[in-house]
C-alpha cells in the first residue's frame, strides 16, 4: 500500500466519522444533511467536471453520470 492510499483511506474515515458525529448532534438532521450534500457538490463539481475533461468518457457512461445525479437529488 502506497501513502498516498493510506492517506487518502485515513482521510476518508475521518471525514466520515466527523459528519456522522456532526449530524448526531445537529438539531435539525434533515437541513444538515441537506446543507452537507450541497457543499459537497458545489465543491467538488469543478473536480468531476475537470476529471471529464482530462479522462473523457464514451457516450454510454453518461447515462450512469445522469442517473446517479437523479438518484442523489433525490
């Protein structure tokens, strides 16, 4: 296992981990799940859409990249 990949592991258990503690202890879950999953795809849409750039993929896959944005909203 490289470092980076144990980095990138520990990285995402600690993300987890601190969201999941934050909900427990928010008062309205709902509105704090809401705000998480928007923060989340307002940051890291310039990432996906830079990944397509960099990596483009055939036709076929963007059916899979519309579905799980559907899924996701809602």
């Amino acid at each position: 296992m490289t470092t980076l990949a144990l980095f990138l592991v520990l990285l995402a258990s600690f993300a987890h981990s601190s969201w999941n503690f934050l909900l427990k202890r928010s008062e309205n879950k709902e509105i704090f799940v809401w705000g998480l999953l928007v923060a989340a795809s307002v940051l890291l849409a310039p990432v996906g859409v830079l990944l397509a750039w960099i990596h483009p993929f055939e036709p076929v896959a963007w059916w899979f990249v519309v579905a799980t944005i559907v899924l996701h909203t809602l």
